[in-house]
C-alpha cells in the first residue's frame, strides 16, 4: 500500500466517526507514523508504506477514532511556535491560550516571573524562553505534570532558570514576583458532561474542573496574589468565556488596580489582567 491510499481510507474512517478535521488529522498522523514533516507528506504520498509504519498508522487512526485528541497520540503540540511534550497527565494545549502569552508580553518585560497550575509547563517555558532575562517558578500539585513540564524546561533550554514545585496554589510558594500567570481549572462541575469527548475523556480531570462553580481556583489565586506581587507587579489569568466579570470583580475586591477583560481572537472574554498598587486594600471601607 502506498501512503495515499492508506491516508484516503483513514480520512473516510474518522469521517465515518464523526472526527472535525478528519483530512488534516489523518496527515498529521500518517506524518508520524512515517517520521515525516507534516509539510513534507505531500511529496511522499506515491511511496510504499511498510508494515510496520502502516501498524503504527492505523493504530493511530484507531485512537483518533475513539475522539483521542492528535496531540495526546503524537504526544506534542505546538504552542507559541515551540513543540512541547504532552501526555495523559497534563492539559492538551488551547490555541486560546496563546492570548494570554500574547497580552503578558505586550506589557513590560519582568524579571521574576510565578506560573500556578503549570501542567506541562508552556506557560513558564514560552514566557521564558521569550525573556532571557527573566527567572521563575511554576508550580503544580501533580507529580506527572511537574515531570512533563521539567522535560519541556529542558527541551526549550530555560531549565536553569526555571524551579518547578509542587505546590497547592501559594501553599509552598516563597518571595515576590513581577508577574503571576495562570491557567487554573475554570470548568464548572454542571458544565463537564456537555464538553467534546477529546477534553472530557482525555485531559486530567483536575486541570479542568473545580468540581464546584469553576471560580474556586480564581478565589484562592485572588487572595494570596497579593503577598507575592512587588509593587506594580501583574497578575493574568486565563479565564471561561462567561466568567470575565466574575473574576475581575474578584480581583478588585482584593486590592488590585488597572483590573480588565481582554478577548481572544473570536471577541470572547479570555484574559483577566490586574495591576498590584504594592499595599493592601482589603480592609478599607
């Protein structure tokens, strides 16, 4: 078999499953299962394809078909411009998230830099590798994901300037920062079962939901931002298309200034992003 046809009955087989996509997901699995440059498959397309390349093909193809997203079968995405690992044990990178990267590096360069809830790791890493400057910490409370994201640190050549924790929020967090970033569980518990099967069913549970109203993450972060922010200092986070008065409100409550809404490239609130003034409002009347 050559390798068009085998990518012409994969495409019918993930169209006959109801895959989105289904001709662009086929090619970027045929491209792995061969070892090829997406962009190079097209000239390839009239070679044979060997046993075992085509046994890796449509297992592939069998996983997809089960709405096992590409990224978590190749395991990488490209975020940013950059590939990073990922595995069943961290988030499978949004292309929404990149708005946040974007609105954090159209303001003023820090030197210190804090990721909460890091997964594997883009968030710290992009930010990084994009200020060589700049130092930070990015914590999480697994394990796995604080494994991925040290592999992603190395591959991107920050490690040394990158210290990853296991932390619960600011539980083991230590100084002050200029900048704080986060992308926290923002699912509602109410809202999981309606979600595509691809996220559902293959990225963790605990990076997606709260299991409560989906503010829970942006309360606790709200409230200890402060300790760890120098005066001036920034705090954006990634949010739910319907949460962005909720959580500015948060984060007005606690002090911060300058707080705004930022959309994501379809018009959809995405970034929450507020300025901390150096002293504490909270008790004020």
């Amino acid at each position: 078999m050559i390798l068009r046809d085998a990518l012409v009955s994969a495409v019918r087989r993930l169209e006959a499953e109801g895959i989105e996509g289904a001709a662009g997901d086929a090619r970027a699995l045929l491209a792995g299962a061969v070892g090829l440059a997406r962009d190079r498959l097209t000239l390839h397309l009239g070679e044979d394809l060997d046993a075992a390349a085509l046994a890796r093909f449509e297992a592939m193809i069998a996983r997809r078909a089960a709405h096992e997203p590409v990224a978590k079968i190749l395991g990488r995405r490209v975020f940013w411009g950059r590939e990073f690992e990922v595995t069943a044990d961290v988030l499978d990178p949004r292309p929404e998230t990149e708005c946040l990267i974007a609105e954090v590096l159209s303001g003023a360069k820090p030197l210190t830099l804090l990721d909460l809830g890091t997964g594997s790791g883009i968030l710290a890493v992009t930010l990084l590798a994009e200020w060589p400057d700049a130092r930070g910490v990015a914590t999480d409370v697994s394990d796995a994901a604080l494994d991925v994201a040290t592999r992603n640190a190395a591959r991107h050549g920050v490690a040394g300037r990158l210290t990853l924790s296991r932390s619960d929020w600011f539980a083991r967090v230590a100084g002050v920062f200029d900048l704080i970033v986060s992308n926290p569980p923002y699912i509602a518990a109410a809202e999981m079962a309606g979600l595509m099967p691809e996220v559902r069913e293959h990225d963790p549970r605990g990076a997606l939901t709260d299991e409560a109203d989906g503010l829970t993450a942006y309360r606790a972060i709200a409230a200890g931002a402060g300790a760890h922010l120098s005066p001036g200092g920034r705090l954006m986070v990634e949010i739910g298309w319907k949460q962005g008065p909720a959580v500015a409100d948060l984060l007005c409550a606690e002090g911060f200034d300058a707080v705004t809404i930022r959309p994501d490239l379809e018009g959809r609130d995405r970034v929450v992003c507020g300025v901390w003034p150096g002293t504490s409002r909270r008790n004020e009347p």
